[in-house]
C-alpha cells in the first residue's frame, strides 16, 4: 500500500468520528408517553408476546433484520493472524457493506477465543439476538468445523462468507466464461493454488457446478495435494490426486487457475502452456498472483479476474453475500444451503449478460461494459443486483424447503419494488447522516 493511500485509509476511519458504524433509534423517544412504550411499562407487553411465541420477535424486534459479524482474527484479510481487536476496521466495514447494499442491521463482534470449541459455544449463545450469523476471518482447517457445527445446532443462517462468498462470485465467473469459450464444466481441468477456506469451498461449490473432482490440481504452501503425503486434513485429502506434480507441470494444458495464494506465484512463462483461452482468477490480497498486463500479454486470450477494482473481472464477495443474507431472512430462511448458492451464482452469471445501465457504466470508469472476456461478472456497484439475485435466492429457498415464509414471492414484483425501494430509502439517510458530519 502506497503512503498516501495508507494515510488516506487512516483519515478515513478516524475522522469525522472514529469507525464505520454507527447505532441510531429508529423510534420516536422525546416525550414521556414515547419513553412509557418504548421502556417501562409499555415494553413489558412485547416481551410476553414473544415469550408466547419466539416467532414474535420478528415483528416486535429488530432480530430479523440483524446480522452478527464475528470473528477472532486468526485469519484477517492477507494479514494473517493478527488478532481479535487488530480485525475490528474489518468487521465494521463488513457491517458497512450490509447496510449499504442490502440495508441489513449488523453488530460487529470481535472474540478472544481460538479455541473451536469455546467459540462454537460462544457463538451459540447468541441465537435470541440474531437473525442470522456472518463468520469472518477463521483460519482454516478449524473454520470448517465451526461453521459445520453452527450450522447443524443453531436454527438461524450460518454463513462463513470467506469461504461461500468467493465461491459463489468466482462460480459466476467460471459459469460466463465457460459460456465464452464453449466449454463444458465437466471436461476442465483446474488448478488451485491456496488449500485454506476460500480454496477449498471454492473447489466444492465448482464440483457443484459440474467441475470433476478428479480434474481439480489442489496445491498448498507444501505443494500438490497428493495421496502420499501424510500431512493432510480430511478437507484437503479429498481433493488427493494419484500422483505427485509440479505447479508447472499441473497448468500444463489446464482450462481455470484459481489462485488464493501470494503475489506473483504465477509466471507468464506458466500461462503460456494452458489451455486456449485460459480462465485466471489471481485472487491473493492485496497483490494477485499475476497482473493483468502480464497475463494479457502472455496470453491475449485469456479471460482474466481478480479481487482488484481497478481491472476487469472484479472477484469480490460484496456482489453476493449481502443479498444472499436479505433473501435469507426475508424468507426466514433456517440455513443457507447449496441450492441458494448456486441460484446466487446463476443469477450473478445472467446478470452480466443484460445490457449494463449507463449509471453503472460511468460509476466503473466510463469504458463501455458488454458481456466479454473482460465483462464476465457484474460491477459491484451495479445497483440491479439487489432485485436481480434476492428473488433467485429466495426462490431456491423456498423450493429446497428451507424458508419459513414462502407467502414471500407470491407477488415477485412487488418483492422486487420493496428491494428497490428500502436500498433507495437507505442509501438516501445515509448520504444524509454523512453529511450531517461534514
């Protein structure tokens, strides 16, 4: 990062009052009859409703539209393990992005606790106060037990976007860019570099897709994933393959490199010998394991993605998690399964393919944007995106059998109007509350 960005970042979080978030009223307390309903005794009545019925808390609390960001900070970003309060700027601008773009409440929560179990326990704990749960920056391997067990034992969405979120943007890009170079799934071979919770989810929610298992080259920091070694997680076993290969010789021929790894990993001498039209998505933060004019010139055909904004193919979980979150409680959605995922992805996917508003077009830089090798994927900022994936997502959770409020999408129309309009609604106190800073 170049010291005028970092002092840039810096100013940004401290000033005009430190962090991203804020909690405000959104009920009227200035008079005495408002403090009567709003506390004593008027709150009382509220309480033994949903001591009747625990589904009342929908309508008498804000639960249903609250989201917990946790994390321990075991694995914050590209930083590593830097700790519960170190991830916190993280959390909040988590908690920010909900808001922004799915107008979801969030509480960010920060915990000294590394230990799986204990925080499996702790997590747990909170299940009256939550609609759902967002994990965030667990290291791997224990960030697959624990969002397992969360999911099996809690009644609320469990969702560790590190893993899911990347899998589902990057899925809608393989989906595209197979499109365009008329392939199928099934016949690619891919390359995975980064074996942690990313990669991994990945590699599963692509074997979801159609990807073989087989034709997924998984490497970690001690090379290929291989039936010899005797080092292995039962998350990283399953991606075994026979026999031990180099990175150079497994990109031999290979259809996808995806790489969750570290900058400059990936050669332009090793992109020469994929397949035509290779599909890379150099997805390490904050550098990429290769950039976009390296690729490019060493391969002009290549279909090129990464988590940067400012080149094409932009991979980022902002353009899928807060919406998967929003048609999951807006169905009452007990979990998040695979069938809302794909319906995320797919949906991602068909999006791109729509003509792109002149709006997004001068938000992204002003270079016209047309479903390509560099348009695989929806700009973040694509404010379709809201009306464009809830009603996929919800739709995939009410026919999976999942969502508790099906009555939801006997009107998708008008869903579609009540989502345009609350982000309008939001978007419009926010720039409103930041001014008021100013």
């Amino acid at each position: 990062m170049s010291s005028n960005l970092a002092q840039e970042a810096l100013q940004y979080h401290e000033f005009p009052r430190p962090g991203k978030l804020e909690v405000l009223p959104c009920k009227s307390c200035f008079s005495v009859q408002d403090l009567t309903l709003a506390y004593s005794p008027g709150v009382a009545e509220p309480c033994l409703r949903i001591q009747e019925d625990p589904a009342a808390a929908a309508l008498y609390t804000g639960k249903s539209n609250l989201v917990a960001v946790i994390s321990n900070g075991t694995a914050v970003l590209g930083l590593g393990n830097i700790g519960a309060a170190a991830s916190k700027p993280v959390m909040e601008g988590k908690g920010l992005l909900f808001k922004i773009y799915a107008d979801i409440d969030v509480f960010d929560l920060e915990l000294n606790v590394t230990q799986p179990e204990k925080l499996i326990e702790v997590i747990k704990t909170m299940e009256p106060t939550f609609g759902a749960i967002n994990l965030e920056d667990i290291k791997a391997p224990e960030c697959f037990m624990v969002e397992e067990r969360l999911r099996q034992e809690m009644n609320i969405p469990v969702f560790h976007d590190d893993q899911h979120g990347t899998a589902v943007i990057s899925g809608a890009a393989l989906l595209n860019a197979a499109d365009l170079t008329n392939r199928h799934l099934e016949d690619m071979k891919c390359v995975v570099v980064g074996a942690g919770a990313a990669g991994i989810a990945c590699a599963r929610f692509y074997m979801a897709l159609g990807v073989r298992r087989e034709n997924i080259y998984m490497f970690d920091s001690r090379g290929l994933i291989h039936t010899g070694r005797l080092d292995l997680h039962a998350t990283k076993a399953q991606f075994a393959q026979s026999e031990e290969c180099s990175l150079e010789v497994a990109l031999q021929g290979a259809d996808i490199f995806l790489g969750l790894s570290k900058k400059g990993l990936l050669k332009p001498e090793m992109v020469k010998t994929m397949a035509p039209h290779p599909i890379i998505f150099a997805c390490a933060n904050p550098d990429p394991e290769i950039t976009y004019d390296d690729a490019k010139a060493a391969r002009p055909d290549c279909i090129m993605g990464s988590g940067r904004s400012d080149w094409p193919n932009q991979v980022n979980n902002v353009s899928c998690f807060p919406y998967i979150f929003r048609a999951a409680l807006d169905v009452h959605a007990t979990c998040i399964n695979e069938p809302m995922k794909i319906a995320a992805a797919r949906a991602l996917a068909d999006l791109a393919k729509q003509p792109v508003p002149e709006s997004v077009v001068k938000a992204s830089g002003g270079k016209p944007l047309e479903f390509g090798i560099d348009y695989v994927i929806p700009k973040p900022l694509d404010p379709r995106m809201i009306e464009y994936l809830c009603p996929a997502i919800a739709e995939a959770a009410i026919i999976s059998g999942v969502a508790k409020n099906p009555e939801l999408l006997n009107n998708v129309e008008a869903y579609k109007a009540a989502l345009k309009s609350r982000i309008a609604h939001v978007s419009k106190r926010t720039h409103a509350l930041v001014d008021s800073y100013k």
